[in-house]
C-alpha cells in the first residue's frame, strides 16, 4: 500500500470513528421529565470555579436548559463563589445561569464558620444548614450528583 492509500485510509477510519453521538438513556430528556443534577462547589480557586460553570454550561448545552433541573450546592471556600464581592466575572456567570433556573444553595454551617452573612451573597441563593447532608438529601430525590 502507497503512501496516498495509508493516509487515505487513516482518514476514513478516524472520521467514521468521530461521527458517533451519545444517546439519551429512556426516558429521553424533555420539559416533563427533566434531568436532574447537583453539582458541588467546593473550592475557591477561581480556575476551578470557571471550570465547574464550565462543565454547567456545557451539560445545559447539551440537554437544553428546558430538560435541566441543576441545582448547584457551594460549601467550604466555594462560597466565595456566591458572593456580591467575589470574583466579577464568576459572579457574572453565576448570574447567566441563574436566569436559567440553575438553583445555587448557600451552606450555613461554611455561613457561620467563615463568618458570612446572607446579605453578604448574591441575590436569590438558596440555604441549606448543610451543603453535603443537602447533596445526600438530592440524590435520594433522584438528582445525580455530577462532579465535572
């Protein structure tokens, strides 16, 4: 076999291999039948928190924001994420989601140990005296707990 041929080759079966899509799992994502999710926001590290809001997106892309329930539990460092003085651009994105119903839960126990009051965060955050207890309790409601 020529040189042409091999690449040729190579090509053909590279492409046939990157045309393949996920399917949906029965039932199929719809507005009555959403997938569910929670996602953690543990860290305060502005890259990681970009990269959760990130993968977010992406999911919200992918399945339409209509076929989500996302609910996003920020506990430890990752309440810096929440609040009105944190990071601008991470607060921005916040923000965008919210306005697709993305649900953001505070953690109280994180509240009182970093001293953070609610007024502190931004507006319309959900509570949870627990971020993780908050996480357990979702899945045993059907969310999926997704850590990007």
């Amino acid at each position: 076999m020529n040189c042409l041929t091999k690449v040729l080759c190579l090509c053909a079966l590279l492409a046939s291999s990157s045309v393949a899509e996920t399917e949906f799992a029965k039932p199929i994502p719809a507005i009555d039948n959403p997938r569910k999710l929670v996602f953690s926001l543990p860290s305060g590290d502005t890259k990681e928190m970009n990269r959760i809001i990130s993968t977010i997106n992406n999911v919200m892309k992918y399945y339409r924001p209509e076929n989500t329930e996302i609910v996003v539990v920020a506990y430890g460092q990752g309440l810096n994420a929440l609040l009105k003085k944190g990071d601008k651009d991470v607060r921005k994105r916040i923000e965008a989601l919210m306005t697709y119903d993305v649900v953001f839960i505070a953690c109280g126990n994180t509240m009182k140990t970093l001293h953070i009051d609610k007024k502190d965060l931004l507006d319309d955050i959900e509570f949870a005296t627990a971020g993780l207890v908050e996480i357990i309790e979702r899945k045993l409601q059907g969310y999926s707990y997704t850590q990007p």
